[in-house]
C-alpha cells in the first residue's frame, strides 16, 4: 500500500507541477546561432527546433556562442547572452590566456534578462554545448578569484548565483573527452593555427567570434599580414582553446573540478552508429550511418585515445557516434575526485538532484539526432526524443 501511495504521489506531481521555466539551447563545437547559416538551423537543419518546440507557455532560445573556443570563453559568452551586458572574461583568466577581457563586439541586450534564482532556465547541450553548460554552471555557482585572490568584479564571476539552472541535458556530449580530437591534434600538429586562420573567414553566414584573441582582419590589412600575425597570436599555444577541452586530458582536468551541483537535475543521451566487428573487435558503422559521419566512425572505432599520463584507452572506447565515443556521454567520469553519481534513465524513478540519468539511443549518429544528413526517419527520431524530453523538464518539480 505504501508503494502505491508513493507512485501516485509521483505521478500527481508531474501532472500538476508544471513549470514554465525557458529552455536554452548551446550547440557544439563548429556550431552557429539562430542567426547564421541563412534558414539552415543547428537545432534541426531544414526544420527548425527552436519554433517547432515552442509554445504559448515556454520559451525556447537558442545562445551563439564561439564555435571553437574553450569552454570557459563560451560559458561566459553564453551568460551575457541570456541575462544581457558586456562579455567579460575575468582579469586572471584574460591574463594568463593573454586574450581581450572585454571585446566591444560582445555586448548583449539579453534574451532573458530576468534570468535569476526566481526565474531559472533548463540548459540542453550538444556535443560540447554539453561540457558549456557544466562549466556555466560551475561559473554560476563558484566565486572565482582574480590573481590577487580577491574576489573577480564583474557580472557574473566573483559572485554565488545559485539555483538559477535547473537542469542540465546533454546530447552526445564528450563529458571525458573523446579520441577523435586526439586523432586530429595528432594528424594536424598545429590545428590551432589553422582555425585561428578559419577566423578570416567569419561572415554573414558564419562567425568565428574570435574577437578575444584580436582575430579580426583590419579594413586595410593585407592577408600576408595578418597571416602573419597570426603566428603571435595566443590562440596557438593555449589550453584555453577548443581542441584541449574536447581532449581526453583537457576534459579529465575539466572533470577534476566540476562535480555535479546538488540542485540541478542532470539528463545525458548517448548516441552510437557503430557495432563490433567479431573478426577484429573493431567498431565499425552501420549502413545507414550518414556519409560524412562513415569515415570518422571507422577511424574512432579502431584507434586508441591517451590520457596526459600516456595513459591508453580500452575497446569500451570504439563505439562511438562518428565524433565522440559513446562511453564518454554517459557523464563525467574521470576527475581526481571519482565519477558524478550516474545512473541509467528510468521513467518509473522519483528523480533527484545532483544525479545523472542516462538514455542511450542505438543507430543514431552525432548529427541526425539534431536533424541533420540523416535519414528523414532518424532526423525525425532525434526530433521526438528532444521534444519527449523537453516535456519531461517542463513537469520537473
């Protein structure tokens, strides 16, 4: 009797206690914003998640934030983006990283401004959207220090803003990195380089948002010139730079102190296009995994990844979703302080705080779960997991 007085209790809450909490969407790595791309979305391609998903009652928003930038800078850019302000990446982290603290091109009305401990938001991630919205909330929720150890001065370090996120989802997210960043570090010793040279490129159609590292090619500035200059740039020899925080060392470091808050619901889903093959205990992709996912899938289902440590990965880390190994979206697993409480998603559970659920979808590649060179039939699979899902936030107590 108790049991099933504790299930209908459960079950009113969902029913009753809805909120009304906005969403916030953070894409991944080389993603773009609501504004860019012309009418080709990074939340759904042709189709487009930010209106298909919204309604009368919930807000649904999508931040830009740099696409190959570090963590850190893009949890900032995000911050600033929905509360509103001037970007201001801390006086010792824009010192040590020798980057623009406040560049005059990042300042933001504010998507929403009232954003608060009264007024919190649901983050979902993609990819490494997914580590954004952990090292937000890890900004959100520690004072941070400047080299004087004094407290930082700015909106959003230097302050406790705890409970204004309520949960945190993410979607084929490299919690502890993954092995494809190793292949390419490893292929393209100087990749750094090279994206600080895709930072010419940023159009109409496509940003870089490079501005704190002074990549912006002057009105009269020859390509020689700032090609050039590039070589003297702080984007070349940093940790705080996308390509390290994807790694397998840099996300461990990332993981050493960033534990799960005790106030925020965490939701992970895994994605995996690959099976085994029993001939040589590789992974390779299945048929339908998309083209341009096909090779990458391969390549991650037969190499191994290595730690700072020289430290090796095992065969667990060959499946994988044509970019991250499906064994490091579960959650974060690898700091000096042990692994985030995980466990797998089950709808019959009471859900707590400060926990992981995990949902593992089987033959869904990195990009059709977001809409993209997939199938019409695994795109809209990915779309009514997202939507099944964000359902699920809005009952969350």
């Amino acid at each position: 009797m108790r049991l099933f007085t504790a299930t209908i209790i459960f079950f009113s809450s969902f029913v009753i206690a809805e909120n009304n909490y906005p969403i916030v969407l953070i894409h991944g790595f080389m993603g773009w914003g609501p504004e860019e791309m012309g009418n080709y979305s990074y939340w759904g391609g042709k189709s487009n998640y930010i209106k298909d998903l919204a309604d009368d009652e919930h807000k649904i928003m999508a931040v830009s934030v740099g696409p190959i930038s570090s963590n850190w800078d893009r949890a900032i850019e995000a911050f600033y983006q929905i509360k509103g302000g001037q970007v201001d990446y801390g006086s010792s982290h824009s010192e040590k990283n020798k980057i623009i603290r406040m560049p005059n091109e990042k300042n933001y009305v504010g998507l929403y401004p009232q954003w608060s401990e009264e007024n919190p938001v649901h983050i979902i991630g993609h990819s490494m959207g997914g580590q954004t919205a952990r090292m937000l909330n890890y900004l959100l929720t520690q004072e941070i220090n400047n080299n004087n150890g004094e407290k930082e001065e700015s909106a959003l370090l230097g302050k406790s803003h705890l409970g204004w996120i309520k949960s945190i989802t993410t979607i084929s997210t490299p919690h502890d990195g993954t092995t494809l960043s190793h292949i390419i570090t490893s292929t393209i010793p100087y990749v750094q380089y090279f994206a600080g040279i895709a930072g010419l490129f940023g159009n109409n159609y496509f940003h870089f948002d490079l501005e704190q590292f002074g990549i912006k090619k002057q009105k009269n500035e020859t390509w020689l010139s700032f090609i050039t200059g590039l070589k003297d740039n702080s984007i070349i020899n940093t940790k705080n730079f996308s390509a390290y925080d994807l790694s397998l060392p840099g996300a461990k470091d990332f993981n050493g102190y960033s534990q799960a808050s005790p106030d925020v619901y965490y939701f992970s889903f895994i994605t995996s296009t690959t099976k085994k093959d029993e001939k040589t205990s590789f992974h390779v992709p299945f048929d339908n995994t998309p083209l341009l996912n096909k090779a990458r899938a391969k390549l991650i289902g037969s190499r191994s990844g290595y730690w700072a440590d020289g430290t090796q990965t095992d065969s667990l880390w060959f499946e994988n979703d044509g970019v991250v190994n499906s064994i490091s979206m579960f959650g974060p697993t690898t700091g000096v302080n042990g692994s985030d409480p995980i466990i797998e998603y089950d709808p019959k559970d009471l859900l707590i705080t400060g926990q992981w659920y995990w949902t593992k979808v089987n033959r869904m590649d990195h990009w059709s779960v977001i809409g993209h060179f997939g199938s019409e039939e695994k795109k809209l699979r990915g779309f009514k997991i997202i939507k099944r899902h964000i359902k699920l936030l809005k009952n969350l107590q």
